[in-house]
C-alpha cells in the first residue's frame, strides 16, 4: 500500500531533494545527509510540547476523569504530559481540575503565581470553565475571572477523548508560540 508520506528518515537525515539550496555544496560529503537545520524556536517549542510538567489542582469529581486519562487505556504518558508535579515551582501546566469557590481562589492564584515561566493553564470541566451548575455566591464562574486560561476542556465530567484533545491543543499552541528569552 503506497502512501503519499515521505518516510522519516528522509525528513531527519535531509537525504531528500527539498533540502538542497545553493550552499548546499559547502557541505562536506561526509555530512551529507546527517545535518538537519533548524530554528532554535521550533526546536524550543518540539521540546517543550513534549515534556509538560503538570500541576493537578483537583478539587471535585472531574478528578476521577482526569486520573482515568492517565491509565493504561488511554495513556497521557505517550503525550510526554503523564508525570504530575506536586510542587509549582516544577511545573508548567496548571490543571483546574473541578469547582473553585471564592475560598480558594486565592490559594490558586498563589500557585499560579510561584509557577515559572513559561506556564499553561487548563480548565477543565464546566464547574472551572464556567461555574457549572453552581449559579451561587460560593463558587467562581469560571477560572479565567482570576488567572488567563490557553485551554477549556468541556463536559461534566470531560470525556477522557476530550482532555487527549486539549493536550493535543496546547502542545500545538505550545509548539507555535514565540519563545521569550530574557
């Protein structure tokens, strides 16, 4: 069966036609077909989609969903996002996981002030997206009211097909941004 794909080593060792330019013959032919370049912005960004440190701000019942997502069936692990970091300082993906009241708002706040740059956050399910069903004075109507969210996963609970999506989301948000060096 014959596919329309080039095959991965033509794209990594650059043995292919579309990485020939006019300085091509400046290269010895000793590394011909074993140098690949690239910007070192969409190098940073590879990296980084691929190795998110998560922070688990679980505070409801989504948080059975999104420990479901990390077993075997489903496999965050394969997305480079598995490994939870219980430490701010460690992490740079915020999960909101569940209901925040008013009470704890500001504990998240905290957290998400002692995470290092470049940090994401997701909101996940309704009850942190928007309130969910809790239309009351205890509960935040919606996270992005105390810290700016790159990710909404929707549901009550959010299927774990969805959260695979947002990861998939943010690593592709993660993977195109503008790096910041200071």
């Amino acid at each position: 069966m014959s596919n329309n794909y080039p095959h991965p080593s033509d794209l990594i060792t650059g043995s292919g036609k579309q990485f020939q330019n006019e300085h091509s013959a400046d290269f010895s032919p000793a590394l011909t077909g074993s140098v690949m370049t690239t910007k070192f912005d969409k190098l940073l960004g590879w990296a980084r989609k691929y190795s998110l440190f998560q922070y688990p701000f679980v505070t409801a019942c989504c948080g059975m969903e999104y420990m479901s997502v990390a077993c075997s069936h489903y496999d965050l692990d394969r997305f480079g996002a598995a490994f939870p970091r219980f430490s701010p300082r460690q992490a740079d993906v915020l999960w909101v996981v569940g209901t925040v009241s008013h009470k704890l708002a500001p504990l998240m706040k905290t957290i998400y002030d002692q995470m290092a740059d470049p940090k994401w956050v997701v909101s996940f399910g309704a009850c942190a997206s928007c309130g969910g069903p809790y239309d009351n004075y205890a509960t935040v109507q919606g996270i992005d009211t105390i810290i700016p969210v790159d990710i909404y996963i929707a549901g009550c609970p959010p299927r774990p097909e969805a959260v695979l999506d947002g990861v998939l989301k943010l690593q592709h948000m993660i993977q195109n941004s503008k790096h910041v060096w200071k």
